[in-house]
C-alpha cells in the first residue's frame, strides 16, 4: 500500500480549521457547526470537486491532482502565495518518499563578497538554504551578530534565532520574528523535503525548543520578501529597519537581504551611528 502523505493531510486540515465560514460566500443551511472553519464537503464544493476526491487528498492519499485543481482547492481554502506554492510542492511529491540526500555545500562567487563590501552604508545578510548565513558585511555583523564566530554547520538564521538568548534580547517583537524564521523553513521543506541538512535541523530545533516544536506543528507558511524589524540594539538602541530581498539570478537558493532606515529618522541615525561604530573592527564582509 502506498505511504500516505502526512505532510499534505496535516497541512489540508490545518488550512480548512482556519477558514472563515461567513467569509466563504456559501449559502445558510442551518447545520450548527461543531468545529471551526469549513467543512470537507463545503471545501470540495467551492473547488469544484467531488467530496470523495477532496477527502482522499485530505487522507493524504497518494494522488496527484492537475494544476487547476490545486489552484481551485487554493482558493477555496484562501491561502495566499506561498501557502499555495507550499500546497503545489506537497501534492507533487509523487507515489513514493523521496530519498534523504545530502546536497552540495553552496559557495559564492568571488563577485558576491566584492558586491557586500561595496554595500559598506546598509546592513547586508546572505542566506542560502534552509537559512544558512552563506555572508554578511560589516554592518550586517555590526546590526545582528557575528555569524563567523558559531562553527560553520551552526551558522543559521533560524537556529539562531530560535536557539540564541542575544536574538531574544535583540528583537523587540521576537515571537513575531522567530514565528516568521519557523513559517520560511516550513515552506523550504515543502519544496525540498528529501534534503537531509533540512531534516536535520528541524529534529534538532523540535529537540530544543518548545516554541519551534510549537509553531512548526502548527504547518503555517510565509515567504519573506520585504517587511520590517524592530531592534532593542546594546550598542544604538532601539531602531526600526525596513529589509528587501533579492534573488540571484540563476541560484534562487541564495538570497540577499538588504536593510536600511527611513531618511532623516531617528533609526537612519542609529543606523549611521552603528556604522561608525563598526569602523574599529574588521571592515572586511564575512565569508561563512
């Protein structure tokens, strides 16, 4: 018999307990609901497909619908971009598990850390897979924390996030953010569930941190394009920085995220200030 799909039963349900009925435009029957969010049959009927079907995929049956039906089953379950990537990753992981596989140890080009150096005025951090900081400039240590320092398998942003007291101490609104750091790794995993490093460092935070195991059991995803963080820094104080990311061209494993500050704020100061700061040190970015 086919091994069930764990990962998309547990995410399906998930999704459905937390759909707005009122907000789903289905019409009155009269029928007190005994749990909350949809039923199976009202998800089924809103994607246009036979309750059978949708419950066997909610089983975690190993079908494979089309496109269109994930797309149906996306909206009628409202989940935004990346929990609809996340519902394409898992429907598509096909009739067997996938082997653990060790991949390659990703390297930047020479370019990239001639790139972060030339970058001296913002805060700059470069993660690859499953969060590794693959870099980051002076000011992204200056802002953050030296990654150089943790031994190179260690050197992640979500381990050190969950795992490290001085994230704790440096974000104001920390659950937020290490909520956020779970959610991107969630969705990672989604997409690569066969890699062994990803594996590894899930059972490891699950081991070690209650609110990892938490949150993750909770199957919630987000992919991190833009936002803000709210910073209590030992050295500038608190400050608010805004981050974009950008993908490399040809290598959407490794992204840049890039900080700055409102002109004229009183974070901009900050900001400038924790750059003048950092000139004693080495000016040099950070290979990891």
């Amino acid at each position: 018999m086919p091994q069930r799909n764990t990962e998309l039963a547990d995410f399906l349900r998930r999704a459905r307990s937390e759909c707005d009925p009122t907000r789903a435009g289905l019409p009155a029957d009269g029928r007190a609901r005994r749990v909350p969010g949809l039923r199976r049959e009202e998800v089924a009927f809103l994607a246009g497909v036979s309750t059978d079907y949708y419950a066997r995929l909610e089983q975690g049956r190993r079908i494979t619908p089309s496109p269109a039906v994930v797309d149906a089953i996306g909206r009628a379950l409202a989940l935004d971009a990346a929990g609809r990537a996340h519902l394409a990753d898992l429907v598509g992981l096909g009739t067997a598990t996938p082997q653990r596989r060790a991949r390659p140890v990703q390297r930047l080009r020479p370019g990239l850390y001639q790139l972060l150096d030339a970058l001296a005025d913002v805060p700059v951090l470069v993660l690859g897979r499953r969060a590794d900081v693959l870099a980051q400039n002076r000011l992204g240590r200056a802002l953050f924390t030296d990654f150089e320092r943790f031994p190179a398998p260690r050197r992640n942003y979500a381990r050190w996030m969950l795992l490290d007291d001085e994230a704790r101490s440096l974000f104001v609104d920390w659950e937020e953010q290490a909520r956020v750091a779970v959610e991107s790794l969630r969705l990672e995993a989604g997409n690569d569930p066969a890699d062994r490093a990803t594996a590894d460092l899930v059972a490891e935070l699950r081991e070690t941190s209650d609110d990892f195991a938490r949150w993750w059991d909770e199957h919630r995803v987000n992919q991190r394009t833009y936002g803000s963080k709210r910073l209590r820094h030992p050295v500038v104080g608190d400050l608010t920085v805004e981050y974009e990311t950008l993908t490399l061209p040809g290598d959407p494993s490794t992204t840049l995220y890039v900080y700055s500050a409102e002109p004229g704020s009183p974070s901009a100061r900050s900001l400038s200030l924790l750059a003048s700061w950092s000139l004693t040190g080495d000016g040099a970015p950070s290979p990891a």
